[in-house]
C-alpha cells in the first residue's frame, strides 16, 4: 500500500490549527465551501467538490490539538478505504502538521494529482491559519 505523507511549519496555536481542520468555518476556507462537518468521533464528514461523487469521511479518532483520522467510506473510487491523518507537533515557535494520505492500492496518476493537492491543501491552511490567529 502506498502513502502521501507531507508537513508543512504553521505559526499558530495547535489549538487554532485544530479547530481550522475539524469545525466548518475552517475547512470551508482550506478546501471546500460545501461541505458537512461535525468534530465527533462516528461523524460523517461530507465534502462536495462538484464531482459526480460526494467525499465522505468518517470520523474515526480526535485527539485535540494533536490528532486527527478519518477514514473515506465513499468517493472517487482510489479514495475509498483509504486514510487520512492530520498529526500537529510543537517545533520551536511552529506547530509542524503532518499529513498522510495512506492504504492506497498503487501509485496513479490519480495519487499523483492527489499529492499535488494535499500540498497545496497545507499551504492554505498555513496562509489561513497564520492570517486569522489574532482575530
């Protein structure tokens, strides 16, 4: 099984990157503006991306402002059964945010485009993350 794994540096509150990747108001501004969310372990998070089919992910562990996994129960077909990870690590005056991406069945050209994305992902949430910390 292959697996996308990224890290990006956020200087920001653990706290305010968490609450960016679990509550609407966050992940509306990183990835999509349609979408269902709910920080509960069992929740099933829907994103819409204008695509025949909608993402969903359950929710399967929630460790505040240190861990985040969830499991895709349906979308593109590459995508299901496949897990992502968000784990947040304090590094000097950064939290350090490591994404995977894992239980692909092989490396596509679908993975590909997908590790693309998720890059570009991290970098919104750092943009996003660093410009609202003080509000």
């Amino acid at each position: 099984m292959e697996t996308i794994q990224l890290i990006n540096y956020i200087k920001a509150p653990a706290s305010h990157i968490y609450r960016t990747l679990t509550l609407e108001a966050g992940l509306s501004q990183i990835w999509t503006k349609k979408l269902k969310v709910e920080p509960i372990v069992g929740f099933i998070n829907e994103f819409d991306f204008n695509e025949p089919e909608i993402t969903k992910m359950e929710i399967l562990e929630l460790c505040p402002d240190k861990y985040i996994l969830w499991k895709c129960i349906e979308s593109d077909k590459e995508w299901l059964e496949t897990i992502v990870s968000f784990e947040l690590f304090q590094r000097k005056d950064k939290i350090a945010v490591v994404l995977k991406h894992s239980n692909w069945k092989s490396i596509t050209e679908y993975y590909q485009w997908c590790n693309y994305n998720w890059a570009m992902f991290l970098q919104r949430l750092k943009y996003y993350c660093e410009e609202t910390v003080n509000r």
